[in-house]
C-alpha cells in the first residue's frame, strides 16, 4: 500500500513538472478542420469543413496588414508565386503505397489516378 501511494506521488509530481514545461492549451484560437480544398480558379480561397458530411464553408486567404498602415490590400498581381521545388514526385516507400491503396477506398473516384500514380522506391 505504501508502495503505491509513493508511486502515485511521483507521477503528481512528474504532471506537475511536465504542466510548467508545456502550454494546457494552444496559445491561439483553433478550429477542427476535416477536409480542406484549394482550387487554381480561386488561389485566395480555401474550402474547408470540420465534420465528414457537413457543408463546407469558405475563407479568404489575405496578406495581413499591420494597423495603422494605410495601405491597401494586395491584389493577385502582387501575390507571389509558388516554385515548384522538386521536378518530379518524390517516391514513397511500397509499405506506404500498399497503405495508401487500402485507404483508397475511403476517397473520392478522382483521385484514384494520383494515387496509382504514385512512384515508389
């Protein structure tokens, strides 16, 4: 008996320390996401939605100003552009693709191609 409560003092005490290291909580305001899309049609957009079937809702992607600036928003001319930084797909292991393959199932019938696609190692 007194072995356990000296062990369940060092596991208080353990909690405790581990409690002064690390944030309970996130520092900023989350929200669950389930799905997300981006379309090239609309780079500032992003589609999103925190349940499996629910609706998805919408945002805007903007360059964030600092107050008091005065300036206005950037327009998509101004928006940088992405580099592509591999030429082609990296390989992935055959576990990982066998993997991928028994989860197919779960996606939608358009992206089966990319997922036969993919280049293994």
């Amino acid at each position: 008996m007194a072995r356990t409560n000296q062990h369940l003092t060092q596991c208080n005490r353990f909690g405790d320390l581990i409690r002064s290291l690390y944030k309970v909580t996130s520092p900023f305001p989350t929200r669950p996401i389930r799905e997300i899309t981006f379309k090239l049609e609309h780079p500032q957009l992003v589609s999103f939605r925190d349940s499996l079937n629910g609706p998805f809702q919408i945002g805007a992607i903007s360059k964030q100003q600092k107050k008091g600036s005065g300036k206005s928003k950037a327009t998509s001319a101004q928006q940088p552009s992405l580099v592509q930084l591999y030429p082609n797909s990296l390989p992935i292991s055959k576990e990982k693709f066998k993997d991928l393959q028994d989860l197919k199932k779960f996606c939608r019938p358009e992206n089966y191609s990319f997922l036969n696609d993919l280049p293994t190692a």
